[in-house]
C-alpha cells in the first residue's frame, strides 16, 4: 500500500516537474516572439502614417490606401521628391487594351483605392515572425551559386533563352495553390528578366506568384546579397496603379480537373525613359523600377527564363514534398499540370516577338519535370512542374 502511494507521489511530482519545465519552454517562446517583433517591427511597413483609408479582404488581408507621393519607393534618396511618372508606350505587337477585371480577393467586392493613392497590403506579426533574421525580412533568399545548380536547395523547372539582347519578356502564368511543407520553403512560378554574372555582380527583375499564393514582384540587384527585396518592402519600385495590391493573394486559382486560371505579366524597358515596367492582368499597369537601380540591366537584359522554383530543405533527411506548380508532373497536361503559354520577348525597337531558341532545364526531372510545346493558339507554351518527394524522388 505504501508503495503504491509512493509510486503515485513521485508520478504526480514528475508531471508537474514535466508541465513546469513545458511552461517555462512555452514562456521562453512567447518572450523571443514579443522581443523579434518588437526588434523587427521598425523595418517593416506596419505603420502607415499616409494612409487615406483601409479595407479588409475576405482572407484577412487589410490593404491601405495610401497617397502614390508618399509610397515607400520615394524614400529613396534618388527618388525624394518626385512623383510618378505617366504610362510610357508599350510595346509594338502588344493589344493595347484594359480590360476590369478581378484578379485579387480584396477587389472582389469591387472594393479599389482612390485615385491618386495606391493600395498597399499591411504587415502582419505573422509575416515578421516568419523571417529568419531582422536584417533578412522582407528580403529574397540567399542563392550562393549557379541558377541552374541545386547547391543551395534551390530546385527549377524552367525554359530560358540567352545570347541575345532582351528589352522585356511577357506570358501568361496559370495560377494553382501549392501545399509548401516546412515553414522555410516556397513554391513559385514565375518570370526572370537577367543581366549580369552569376558570380557577384546579377541583376535581376522578378515577377510571378508564390504559395501560399501571394503574386509577388521582386527586385534583385546585387546576386541576392543584401538589396534584393519582395513586394514594397524595399524603396525603389514605384507603383502607379490604384487597383493591385502587390503581395495581396490572387483569386480566383485553378483546380485539379476543374476551371483553369491564368495572369498575364509583361516586364519591359520603356525607350523613352529606360525604366523597367510591369503590366498585370489584361492591361493594367502596376508601376515601374527605376534604371538606376541597376547596372548592368540599365541598358538591357541577356536572359530571360520562365518557370518554377522551389526550396527543399531536406528538413527530414530526405526530399521536400514542397509542391512546384499544380503538384503534378508535365505529362499530365491541360487541367492536371501547371503552365505557361504566350511566351514572347521584346526586342531592340520595342516590338514583341515570340520566343525562339529554347533550352529547357529541370534540375530533378523525377521530382518536377517540364515539356514545351507550340500551337496556333497558345503560341510557345510549356508545362512543368510535379509533387516532390516520391518512389523515384527519394
């Protein structure tokens, strides 16, 4: 009998023993999270001051209005001051027209920002929490080699075409929700306008989308080392455009056998002024990234690709089943894999053209795959992509 109530004492003293140190672990996570926000929340775009009114979106989302003047681009010592500039001419071949359209969850209630204002999606403590470092947030990932090498984790699918001078490159991207397995990995499908060494000197302009399905519009000017930044978080891009929220999630998405969705985007050098534009959608235009942020992309591109990318972390000891594209392999075609179609260039004197000369490059062709086809009526199209981890993709 004594031993029983022995046995029950030292059992009950070990769980509280047990509940107390699990308290003290959970205290200690709570006090890191309270002080990295605290340490991060300067860096981030969390306060807004110009704000002229907000809105919610059924994700959660709050988009700011916030006067175009006053944006972060123009605390940029080369841009204080200035406002921005008018739409330039697009390129020769190019449908000009604008058609309204929903492509983001905020609008779909037919919700806009003024004129003279531009919608800014706001920063969350979940988004600054997510960041590794307070000198990383907001920043893109650190790629230490080649695009075309999986030293870094880094893993495409993509086409690309180079040994020419590019002044631009536009597709249409279908848009799919990929599950993304660790906490430090993407899944993004999306265009590179390149110029440079992959050494220590790249340029690149960046746009697509990513999971969990945000579309993103990146800069990187300096081979991913310290300037590279996501969305608005860096000064530098301006936008011009009330209606798209760049970092806001896209809707609607395409499902397995089911509706197919895609976005247009066209990034290219306008010949009056030299700067780099985006246009979204079906004709509207978001903004544009200066030329002098750049070096070697001042005066054009020499690559262009297109495609997905993931991170694998090997987080478990073996392959991510991080998702690229719809999680399905090339092979399945329309409604099953994710695709790309219309891809074009622009040329020297401003004229879009379809893409010739292709290389394709799948890094680990039986964890995601590619295939490009041509047709009368989706141009140069391809499609790409695949589930990760599986019998052959150990």
């Amino acid at each position: 009998m004594e031993n029983e109530i022995m046995k029950r004492r030292t059992k009950q003293w070990n769980d509280k023993k047990k509940k107390k140190k699990k308290n003290i672990h959970n205290n200690n996570i709570i006090k890191k999270r309270k002080l990295k926000l605290k340490l991060m929340k300067p860096y981030c775009c969390c306060e807004i001051q110009s704000r002229t009114r907000q809105t919610q979106s059924s994700d959660g989302d709050v988009i700011d209005c916030v006067l175009a003047h006053l944006q972060p681009a123009f605390d940029h010592p080369l841009l204080k001051g200035q406002k921005p500039l008018d739409p330039p001419e697009r390129p020769k071949g190019h449908e000009n027209k604008t058609i309204q359209e929903s492509y983001q969850q905020w609008t779909d209630s037919g919700e806009s920002c003024p004129e003279g204002t531009i919608p800014i999606r706001r920063t969350t403590d979940k988004d600054i929490l997510r960041a590794s470092s307070i000198r990383r947030y907001g920043r893109k990932p650190r790629r230490h080699v080649r695009r075309d090498s999986t030293g870094s984790g880094h893993e495409h699918a993509v086409v690309f075409v180079n040994g020419e001078q590019y002044y631009g490159a536009k597709a249409n991207l279908n848009v799919w929700a990929p599950r993304v397995t660790d906490q430090y990995e993407f899944s993004l499908s999306q265009l590179w306008v390149i110029s440079g060494s992959f050494g220590n000197d790249l340029n690149t302009i960046e746009a697509g989308w990513q999971a969990s399905v945000r579309d993103y519009f990146s800069i990187v000017t300096d081979a991913y080392q310290a300037t590279g930044c996501y969305n608005l978080l860096c000064s530098g891009f301006v936008q011009t455009n009330n209606k798209i929220a760049i970092g806001a999630a896209i809707s609607p998405r395409s499902s397995y056998k089911g509706r197919q969705f895609d976005i247009g985007l066209m990034v290219w050098k306008d010949p009056k002024h030299g700067h780099w534009w985006l246009e979204f959608g079906s004709g509207l235009l978001v903004g544009y990234w200066p030329a002098f942020l750049f070096s070697h992309l001042r005066s054009h591109a020499s690559m262009l690709q297109f495609g997905g990318e993931i991170v694998n972390s090997r987080s478990s000891g073996f392959h991510t089943s991080t998702q690229m594209g719809s999680g399905h392999f090339a092979g399945e075609g329309f409604g099953r894999a994710s695709y790309f179609r219309n891809l074009q260039i622009v040329d020297w004197d401003n004229n879009l053209l379809p893409l010739s000369n292709l290389h394709l490059l799948a890094d680990h062709s039986n964890c995601y795959d590619i295939r490009q086809g041509k047709n009368n009526v989706w141009g140069t199209y391809f499609y790409y992509g695949g589930p990760g981890r599986n019998v052959r993709c150990p």
